[in-house]
C-alpha cells in the first residue's frame, strides 16, 4: 500500500524534522524487513530484466 502523508516527525537518532510522503508498511521490524527483502528482490528483478535487454 502507498499513502501520500504531509507529515512531519523528528528523528530519534539525530532529532531531524523528516516529513514522510511514502508508507510502503507498517509492522513489526522483523515484517518490515522481510517486506524490505521482497521489495529490494522485486527491483532487482527489474534491473537484471532491463540489463538482458540492453545486451
């Protein structure tokens, strides 16, 4: 799912104000990461894909 969110947050780590456009998922971090995973695999399909076609 993609969201378009004006919102504004501080970061905990730097205390930056960040504003998120973009949310991809939402859940715990072992989900977020597997869902990372699957999306990282998703785009790295598509670049192999692009690079066979150049070639």
């Amino acid at each position: 799912m993609v969201f378009m969110l004006p919102v504004r947050w501080s970061c905990k780590l730097c205390g930056e104000k960040q504003s998120l456009l973009k949310e991809f998922g939402r859940g715990s971090a072992a989900d977020c990461r597997r869902h990372v995973q699957k999306l990282n695999a998703m785009r790295g399909a598509v670049m192999e894909e692009q690079e066979t076609k150049r070639s």
